[in-house]
C-alpha cells in the first residue's frame, strides 16, 4: 500500500500551509454564524442541524430567517409549532426532518434542566446524549462539541472524509477511523480549526470531481498526487 502523507511530513507542517493559503471566514460556517450571532449553544445546535446534507449557503440563510421568524433560542422553539419552524428553513432542505429534529433536541435539552446542561455536561457523556436524539449524528455532535466546549474531537464531513482517503490515512470510508486518524494527525488542539481548513481545501481544490492536484497548496505531499514521489 502506498505510503501515507503522515509517513511523509507531519500534521504541524499541513496546518500551517493550509492556514498560509487557505482564506477561511467565520462568516462561510453556520456554526461560527450562530456562535457569534446567536442566543447561545442552543443556537449552535440548530445551526448544525440545519447544516446537514447541504450548503453553509443555504444552511446560514435558514438559520437567519429562523432567527428572524420564530428565535434562535430554547424557549422560542419550545413555545413554537414544528410547522412554523419548517417554513422558517425550508432553505435548508430536508426542512420537515430538520425542523423535528431542532424540536426534539430543544425537548430533551429541557428536560436535562435547560441550555446550561450543553455547557455543564462532561463532553463525552453530552455527546452520548446528543446521539441519543434521533436526527443527530455523529458529525452533528463532534462539531458541536469542538466548536462550543473546545473538546479534541474531529468531525468528519464529505470533504474531511475523501481527503482522509486520498491522504491515505484511511483505506475506506469509516466515521470512527477518520475522525481518529485526523485528530492524530493534527492534534487536538487544532481540530477545529483544522476541519474548516479541510472543507476549504476540499471546496477549492481536492473536489470529489476534477480536483485541482497541479494548483493544490499540499500537493507536493499528497499520496494522490502526481507530484508525490
């Protein structure tokens, strides 16, 4: 099997040319939106959710016209009808599944006391608990968790998944392996901020189709790249 990039360079040096090269902004990420512009990690919460199986576009002008139309916050969702919640993100699509989500969630969150149990909670039992919400998996909790309790988990998204591959840190398509090979790689310290340079880098460069290997800022260490000798 072809070496990995890890048996090639290391973490620390990847991290540091992605933040070279790469632009990221608060402002692309409807996670980092609702931290900063929202009520609170509830609001970061909803953000995610409403993420799922589409664009931070589209998933950020969902959770502005939620915001607008019925409250980003726990009481609001709580005291609001599933079906005004659905016109509020219909932007985001799948809104029907999303919006019985985000009332799911608010209703077992209050039933743990209220929003302080998101920040309170010892991480790894929050995420057992988050998981245990039907609609929310694993990449919904993991970058809850990294984005509003700062834990060393990294999430795996479409664009975190195929570079993990092509990196040949992993050989297949597995949650679990990707997320540990990465967090390895980068370190903990670094995972958040490492998963949104990987989505860039996904978006701009190591696309699922046609990638840009000749113009890629890490092709020189890339397993998948012709430039990798």
């Amino acid at each position: 099997m072809m070496e990995s990039i890890a048996e090639r360079v290391d973490g620390d040096t990847i991290y540091r040319i992605l933040s070279e090269r790469l632009n990221i902004s608060w402002r692309n990420y409807v996670a980092l939106v609702a931290l900063n512009r929202g009520s609170g990690p509830f609001s970061v919460l909803v953000g995610i959710i409403l993420s799922q199986n589409t664009s931070d576009r589209n998933s950020i002008e969902a959770y502005r016209s939620l915001k607008a139309r019925v409250g980003d916050r726990l009481e609001d969702i709580l005291r609001t009808d599933t079906r005004e919640i659905e016109a509020a993100i219909r932007r985001a699509g799948m809104w029907r599944q999303k919006a019985a989500t985000i009332k799911r969630a608010a209703e077992a969150i209050a039933r743990m006391g209220g929003e302080d149990y998101l920040l309170r909670e010892d991480p790894w039992r929050l995420r057992e608990f988050l998981l245990s919400i039907e609609g929310i998996g694993y990449k919904t909790a993991d970058v809850f968790l990294s984005v509003v309790r700062k834990a060393p988990v990294f999430a795996i998204d479409t664009h975190a998944m195929r570079i993990a591959i092509r990196w040949r840190l992993i050989s297949r398509k597995n949650y679990q392996e990707a997320s540990q090979a990465l967090l390895r790689f980068f370190g903990g310290e670094r995972a958040e901020q490492a998963h949104r340079l990987l989505i860039a880098l996904g978006r701009d460069y190591c696309r699922a189709r046609n990638p840009r290997c000749g113009e890629c800022p890490v092709r020189d260490y890339c397993p998948s790249s012709g430039a990798y000798g």
